[in-house]
C-alpha cells in the first residue's frame, strides 16, 4: 500500500513538472512579473475574542487577565447604555488597550462609570491594540470606526510612532504590504481555529499573549537612541483630526505620559527626550487644529504628587497600573465634560425644561429622549 501511494506521488509530480515546463515553451504567461495584490491590515482585536493575558511578571498573585471584545473588536466593556447620550472611543497602543488590568479597571471602562456618576451614559470604544501607531488610528478611523457612528474619538499615541520613526523614518512598515505565504496561512489558520480544536491550540501556542516583564538594566549605561523625526507623526496628527470632522466625528488629542527618570524597570525604548518632543507636537497640533487636549503629562506633573514613583501610576514607566488608570479617568473625565461633552447636559436638561413647558401641540420638534424621560 505504502509503495503505491509513493509511486502515485511520484507520477503526479512528474505529471505536473512535465505540463509546467511544456507550458512555459509554448505558452507566454501574463502575470509572469506581477506581484502579489498589496495588503493594509487592520490592526484591531478580532471580534468577540477571549484572549488571557499572561501578567505574571507584573502581578504575581493575579497572574492572568481576561481581554475580551465585543463583535466589532472592541475591548469589553463597550455598550453599557442601550441608548447613550454619547459614544466615546478611545483610540491607541497598548497604553490605551491596557491589557494588564482586568476588565473594569481600564480607564476606558472607568470613563464611562464616571459620566454616569456624572449623570450622562456613554458607551465606551476601547479600540486600542498593543503596537499601535498614529497611522493605524487613520485606518481605524477610515474602515472600521465611522460605521458605529461616535460622537467623539480621542487618541493617544506617540512611544510607538517614536520606536517605528527611528526605525525605519517613516510608516511604511504600516501601510500596505504585498502578500506573503506567511500571510497567506495566517487567515487560514484564524478561520480554522474556530472549528477545529487542533488549529486552536496550535495558534493559541503561537499567539499566546504575555505581558513581557520590564527589561532590567544600569540606567546610566543604557544607550540613547536617536531623535525620532517627528514630520510625519505631526502630519498623521493633523489627518487624524481632519479624518475625525469629516465623518462627524469630534477629535481629542491626549498627550502619552511616561517617567522622566529611568529607573531599572523602565523599557529602554520610552526616553524623555523623545516622548517629551512628541508631546510638545501633540499639544501644538492641538492648539493649531482647535482640537480639544486631555494633557495627562502635565496633570501628572502639576496635580498628582509622586506620579514617577514605582508602581503609583505605572509599573513599568508607561503602562498603567488600576491606581493610574482611575487617575487617567478621573482627568479624562473632566477634561470631556469641559471640552466635548461640555453641551451634553446642559442640553438635556434644556429639553426636558423645554418639554415640561410646551404645550402638547408644540412638543413635536423637541428631542424625543426629552420626551420619554417627561413621560416617565
């Protein structure tokens, strides 16, 4: 049996041999320098995903967390409010994903329970994803986000712009590329993992997350990379919020914090002078495109004593523990109620005035969520 499915083989790839070496003698073949199509990912979490987290190496005594989408991929908890005054989504790398802290700790999440307590439902969008750029926040923005319709869309993006600027000194690597076997297995793989057990550990053995633990080292022997052009960061910015208005989509830039002092748990690829030049871009573009800032760095700085302390706000110099992200929260919080959502109240509680004193033939202009809430 084993000798003829060998001799089969065999016959079937002289087979194949022989046609491909007459075709190429007597046939011209068209697509014989075409390159493949070229390919722009979307870097967002797959939807309805189930993802743990290995955290170990940042807290020990909880080692795993659960990151969890909803069927659009963003990061639980998203839709709260059936029917939100607002949705918010929060767009970035792993500082926004914050996939160390577990569900109701992120500072997404926390928004949204503080507007509550604030007396507005809004929903949430944690769209953010480990690695991400300014460039991918374009494509979100683009292909996936203007179709869930958000109010308002803040982004908060500059270490990783510095890691790949320095690099490479453009986004290349994040625009399209062309297809690749590697690529071209991946999404067979992804499809198959949902229904076959085999394929899902195999890809769960490959794609595994972890938390990394921080990179430990001498401080003073550790070398300074170089300036990271920031050209097309600040242009990237600008079409970010360019992108934003025209889907009517209001944008909000946020600076990204990180310590000033390195200590030996702080990654070597985050450095002051670098994320310090970005911000300073973040704030001028904000003020240049009248977009409105959530400047964390200097909240940090000016309000929150001992912000660079190991373990108050980060735990590794850049990402947030639970104690930093409510700090986030409570400042993001406020600085949408005096920016975006300045309106959001002082409007509804307009309506429902507005309702309570017109006569019922004249209550038909008025928003219809005043109306239900005077009916209750």
């Amino acid at each position: 049996m084993g000798k003829r499915l060998l001799l089969i083989a065999l016959s079937l790839a002289v087979s194949l041999a022989t046609s491909e070496l007459l075709l190429r003698l007597v046939w011209k073949n068209p697509y014989r320098h075409e390159l493949a199509e070229r390919v722009a990912l979307l870097r967002m979490h797959h939807g309805l995903r189930e993802l743990p987290v290995n955290r170990a190496s940042v807290s020990p005594k909880s080692p795993t967390a659960l990151l969890r989408t909803d069927e659009r991929g963003y990061i639980l908890p998203t839709r709260r409010f059936e029917k939100p005054d607002r949705t918010i989504a929060f767009i970035g790398g792993s500082t926004t994903e914050c996939a160390a802290l577990d569900e109701d700790q992120r500072f997404p999440a926390l928004v949204s329970a503080m507007l509550e307590d604030r007396g507005l439902k809004v929903n949430t969008l944690n769209a953010g994803v480990s690695g991400n750029t300014t460039q991918d926040a374009l494509n979100i923005v683009l292909n996936h986000l203007n179709e869930d319709h958000p109010d308002v869309a803040v982004l908060m993006e500059a270490a990783n712009d510095v890691g790949v600027l320095i690099g490479d000194g453009s986004y290349r690597t994040r625009e399209a590329e062309l297809v690749t076997p590697a690529t071209a297995l991946r999404w067979p793989l992804q499809l198959a993992s949902g229904r076959l057990w085999l394929a899902g550990a195999l890809r769960s053995y490959l794609t595994l997350a972890t938390i990394p633990p921080p990179e430990v080292g001498d401080p003073a022997h550790a070398v300074e990379p170089p300036p990271a052009p920031p050209a097309e960061f600040v242009k990237r910015l600008r079409g970010f919020a360019a992108l934003c208005r025209a889907f009517g989509i209001d944008p909000v830039l946020m600076t990204q914090p990180s310590v000033k002092t390195p200590s030996p748990l702080t990654p070597r690829w985050v450095t002051a002078k670098n994320q310090g030049a970005f911000n300073d871009e973040i704030r001028r573009v904000a003020d240049e495109e009248h977009v409105p800032l959530v400047d964390l760095v200097r909240h940090l700085e000016d309000d929150v004593p001992g912000w660079e302390e190991p373990n108050r706000v980060f735990y590794d110099g850049i990402h947030v523990t639970a104690d930093g992200a409510r700090i986030y929260a409570d400042y993001i919080t406020k600085r949408l109620l005096e920016t975006v959502l300045r309106e959001s109240r002082t409007l509804r509680d307009h309506d429902e005035e507005a309702a309570l004193a017109a006569a019922p033939e004249d209550r038909a202009g008025l928003g219809q969520e005043a109306l239900e809430r005077v009916a209750r």
